[in-house]
C-alpha cells in the first residue's frame, strides 16, 4: 500500500503546486482590464517561466555551485541559497521579457508588469513541485503540509514579484521618452529583483539553521514587494485610462462613441454596471451585445495610441485599417443594440 500512498503525494503534490499558480495568474491577467493580454502569450511567458528558466537555472546552479564543495555545507546554503539562485533566477527568467518587448502587443508599461508575473509564477510552479515531493519523501506529510503553506503563500508571491519589478523596467525601457532612461531602469530593476529575491532567501535559509523568526524577513520582503507592484499597476491602469480618454476624445467629436460611452469606458466598473443595467432590462444577449460595444471602443483608443507612436510605414497603415475596421464595429454593435443603447447616456 505504500506505493499507492506515495503515487496519490505525488499526484496531490502536482495538484497544489499548479492550481493555485493558476488562480494567482488568472487574477493578474484580470487585473489588467482594459487591455488584457492575448492568451498564448501568457501562456508562452508562463512555459517559459515553467520549464526554459528552471532548466537554465539547474544548469549554471549546479556549474557555478562546484566550487562551493570546497568549503562547510552551511557555507554552500547560503552562497547557493543567497548569491547563486537570486542572480541566475532573476536572469533566465527575465530573458523572455527582452523577446516580448518588441512583439505589438506589448504595448502598455503596465504588460511588462503582468508579463513578469506570469514568468515568476511559472517558475514558482515547477520549483514547487520539485519542493513538494522532496520533502515529502525525505520528511514526511507534516513538514510536506507546512511547506506547501508557506510556499503557496510567499514564495510563489516572492518570484512573480520579483519577476514583475524586472517586467516594469524593460516596459520602461521601451516606453520611456527620455533616451537615456532606456538604459538605466532594465538594469536597475533587474538588480532590485535580485536584491530582493537574495534577501528573501536569506530569511529563509537563516529559518532553516537558526530561527524561525528570521522568515520575517522573507514575509516584509514579499510584502515589500507587493507594495511596490501593487503601486506599478495603479500606475499603469491610470496610464491606461487617461490613454482611453485622449484616443476616444477624437471619436466623440466625429460621432463614432457617444459622450455617454465616453464616460462610460474608461472605468472597469462603471463598464460593468452600465452591462448589468442593460442585462436587467433587456436580456442577456442585449448585455453581450454592450460588453463587445465596450471591447471594440477599447480596442479603438489602444490602437489608435499604437499606429500614433507607430513608425511611418506598411504598420501605419494596417493600423490605420484596423481602425476604420473597429469605427465600423463601434456603429453596427451599437445599431444592434437597440433601444437599449439609450441607456449607455
């Protein structure tokens, strides 16, 4: 029976280090709300995370790490632990972030935040996994459940965290209008994530051979950093809204969006109220129709903001097509609607 035990931890172990990695990149994939990312880019950034960056860091770890069989195994902890992990991490998973800076739909300071995390819990998942069964079989169920506790919590947080402050300097790179500025936030974000990423070890790896109350450390880092991420996205969904505003102003003017959409889809929930006021008079189908009205609107202020910082060029002009294509989306959905698109005033 023993067998059937260590497959069903084994089977369990998968299940806690992939669904709630899921639930947290689904809850940042919402958070961004006027412009969420396409699906498969996600999912590449979280493969990438998942499966390139952890074989990339098990390689250079264990490469660099030789040198350390030289000296106590506590001393290898910490240098390991401290110094190796946080810099080959914080590097292989960021290298995907410099492919997805020149694809188009990296196009908004606040996707190099969402890019980021999506990396980081990636890897988190992977890493748990190999945490999960480790400890199980060496350790037993008891200290198995801590550990998945105290992973779920923090240090699944702590890497797409860390990933995300890296996502934010190259976003800025790209976005930034003063050239120099270019150069300095990737480098000064990477080494904030790795900075980061080499304290939280520290209070983990000090829990492990002095205190508990040294992962105290680690919880303020990760906290810290939330903060600091948390501060990025406000940023980039104001920059977004007032990105909206400025794109849409034009098309009031020419009639293609009404003054009451105007003021309507800026705002994640006055979007979402206005949707559910038409559900509640008009059907479910009316409500459809309103929340695409919305997305064509947004698709409209976001495009029109790319083919305005777009290079002059065949990608002007298919951006200019694809403009008059979400103009002509606009009018036919809200002709669709009816009666019912008096109440988008």
């Amino acid at each position: 029976m023993d067998w059937v035990i260590n497959i069903v931890m084994v089977l369990l172990s998968f299940f806690v280090s992939s669904v709630p990695i899921l639930m947290y990149i689904w809850f940042v994939w919402w958070l961004d709300h006027h412009d969420r990312e396409p699906l498969l880019l996600i999912a590449v950034a979280f493969f990438w995370g998942a499966i390139a960056s952890i074989a990339i860091s098990l390689v250079f770890e264990v490469l660099f790490g030789l040198p350390l069989l030289l000296f106590s195994e506590d001393v290898q902890k910490v240098a390991n632990y401290v110094v190796l992990a946080p810099v080959i991490e914080e590097l292989a998973k960021s290298v995907i972030l410099f492919a997805l800076f020149f694809h188009p739909r990296f196009n908004r300071i606040l996707d190099g935040v969402v890019y980021g995390a999506v990396i980081g819990f990636g890897f988190a998942a992977s890493e748990n996994l190999m945490y999960y069964v480790s400890t199980y079989f060496s350790q037993g169920v008891g200290i198995w459940a801590i550990v998945v506790i105290l992973r779920t919590m923090f240090t699944s947080v702590g890497h797409a965290v860390f990933t995300s402050i890296t996502g934010s300097g190259v976003a800025l790179m790209k976005f930034s209008r003063q050239r120099w500025m270019r150069f300095v936030f990737p480098p000064m974000a990477l080494l904030t994530a790795v900075v980061l990423h080499s304290v939280f070890n520290f209070g983990a790896v000090m829990t492990e051979l002095s205190s508990l109350l040294f992962f105290f450390i680690s919880i303020v880092i990760v906290f810290f950093g939330l903060t600091v991420v948390g501060i990025a996205m406000f940023l980039g969904l104001h920059d977004e809204e007032s990105c909206i505003h400025e794109r849409l102003a034009e098309e009031v003017r020419s009639g293609v969006v009404t003054s009451g959409e105007y003021e309507i889809v800026p705002g994640y929930l006055r979007r979402r109220a206005a949707s559910f006021r038409i559900l509640s008079r008009h059907g479910y189908e009316k409500y459809r129709l309103s929340a695409r009205l919305f997305d064509y609107e947004l698709d409209l202020a976001f495009t029109k903001d790319e083919m305005a910082k777009a290079p002059d060029g065949r990608r002007q002009k298919d951006l200019l097509k694809r403009v008059n294509e979400l103009r002509d989306a606009v009018r036919r959905t809200r002709g669709n609607l009816g009666d019912a698109a008096s109440m988008l005033k």
